[in-house]
C-alpha cells in the first residue's frame, strides 16, 4: 500500500460570518493500492456548468441535514454522510470515486451531466430512538428525506432523484451495485433490465483494478447451481428476451444474469459485449452469438459447465 494524493472538492457544513457552505479546495491523503484505478478528473477540467449545480445540490441537501454530517463534492457525485469528513472521504475515495472511474475504463463512454447524490448512513456514534435495531439511522434519514420507508437493509437508488441511499455499515457492495445503475443510463440509456441487473450484480462483489471491476464468486452462486442441479434454471434465451424479469423467479433471475456477466468476464468477452450489445439492443441472441461465436445452444452448455467449476464459501 502506499499514499497517493487526490484533489477533492471540499464542502464542509459550517456558518461562516455569510451562512452557507465553506467551499475548501484541499488535498487529501488517502491510502491506495500501487494499481488503483484513476480517479474522477481533477474539478478543474469538469464542466463548469456541472460543478456548479454541483455544489448547487450540496446547498440545497445541507439544510436538510443535522451538524454530525459532513458533505463532500466531486463532480459528478455530491456525498454526504453522517460522520467525521476524514471518514467520509476515505468511502468516497474507495467506494465511489475509484469504483465509477473503473467503469468508465472499462465500459461507459459518457459520463453524467447532472448532480448524483450519495448519501452514506452509520449508526456508529448515533443514539438511537424507538428504533434500535441495527440500520436506524439509514432508515431514519430514508424517512426524513423522502419520506418513505427504505427498500431494504442495505440501500437502493432513486432514479429520478439520482440519489443513492446506503447503510454504509452493512459494506459497500450494494453501493457499488447501485452505482452501476446511477452510471449506466447515461451511456446506455433505458438498458434491459436482465443487464442492467446483470452489470450491477456483478459488481456488488469485485476487485477494483486499474482497467476496471473484476467480479468474483458470491452468495448468488448456491441458489443458481442448486435450480442448475434441479432442472429448474430457465433458458438463457429466456432471460434475455423475455419481458419479465422481475416478475418470474427474480431472485434466481438475478443469480443467472450476473453469472451471465462473470462468464463473458472470464472469457475476456464482457466490454467487447457491453460495447456491442449497446449498438444491437434489440437482437440480445444475435448479439451473444456475434460475440462469442458460437450459437445460443453452444453458448449456454460451455456457460453452465463453467458455472458448476465455480465455488462460494
């Protein structure tokens, strides 16, 4: 491990003699690996006309927001948690910072034009009210914000907000995950929902390189090799085609579009696909046999041999 320094743009909650936000442009030390994956482009060659609604949504969140959060801006993302900003940066650098520029690497062409806002919630620190089971400040600030319950423990995006909203304490996997969906739209827009999930899954769990994510072996593995070894795992066709992914076995549909990923993956197949299924959207068949050169009956026996080689534990 060794240090290398990333200019960030700082927001740091506090009133000064106007009120507002203290806008501090400051260079933070952060630990990284010898291969990290570059950063977001330093604020200064960022469209100014984004880095100013940028700092725009932090305006308008701080207000929302009590005195143990800390905001920090780096255009496109406005993130905001509730902790010591040292603590704030480190997840920002690692966990949202490095992963998206990994994507953008590997896959998307074109980066967002608009705010995306990450909010990051720990229970560390806050008393808890009536609710004192694990997850309460997320749940809490769910509820304050948007006025909703949260979708789930860990976290979940709302599109037309472009807001992620996150349990840091459960990890950063789901972060990750819905970070995929938050990027992806703006350089494949509207993308079928079989690969939206199948990119997005594939991610919740992976090494983040200098050229991109690399997937690796998760708790969906069992649940797909046990409906392998059932007879119950639809056609891979099926997944691809049909308009009905999350409406028919979704947790499985899940499992067999993000193996999916990971086999084009380890056949150093998945960007050629990415780049070409975005161009050919209509035809996914077509667009796995042209990749893979083989047919979709082909494809399917060498994607489940390979699955049942997989191991979780």
């Amino acid at each position: 491990m060794k240090s290398k320094k990333s200019w960030l743009l700082w927001a740091t909650i506090g009133l000064l003699a106007g009120g507002g936000l203290a806008w501090l442009r400051t260079p933070a030390t952060v630990s990284t690996p010898t291969t990290s994956a570059p950063t977001t482009a330093p604020a200064e060659n960022i469209e100014p006309s984004l880095t100013q609604r940028c700092r725009d949504a932090a305006a308008t969140l701080e207000p929302q927001l009590d005195p143990t959060f800390s905001v920090l801006v780096d255009p496109p993302f406005v993130v905001a948690g509730n902790m010591r900003t040292t603590d704030l940066a480190a997840h920002m650098e690692h966990s949202v910072l490095r992963p998206a520029a990994a994507m953008w690497q590997a896959y998307f062409t074109h980066q967002p034009d608009q705010p995306i806002t990450v909010l990051l919630l720990t229970d560390r620190g806050v008393r808890p009210g009536e609710d004192k089971n694990p997850g309460y400040a997320y749940r809490t600030w769910s509820q304050k914000l948007f006025g909703e319950q949260a979708a789930n423990s860990y976290g979940y995006y709302e599109p037309d907000r472009r807001t992620l909203i996150m349990n840091i304490d459960t990890g950063s996997g789901t972060l990750t995950h819905e970070l995929t969906h938050a990027l992806i739209v703006y350089d494949f827009p509207d993308p079928p929902d079989w690969f939206n999930e199948a990119l997005a899954t594939l991610h919740e769990q992976c090494r983040v390189e200098e050229n991109g994510l690399v997937g690796l072996p998760n708790w969906r593995l069992p649940a797909l090799q046990q409906a392998m070894a059932d007879g119950a795992l639809r056609p891979l066709a099926d997944l691809v085609t049909k308009n009905d992914f999350r409406t028919n076995q979704e947790g499985l549909n899940y499992a067999q579009a993000r193996y999916f990923a990971m086999y084009l993956q380890h056949r150093n197949k998945l960007r050629e696909f990415y780049s070409y299924y975005r161009g050919h959207r209509d035809n996914p068949v077509a667009a796995i046999e042209h990749v893979l050169g083989k047919s979709m009956d082909d494809v399917e026996k060498t994607f489940l041999a390979w699955v049942k080689t997989l191991r979780f534990e």
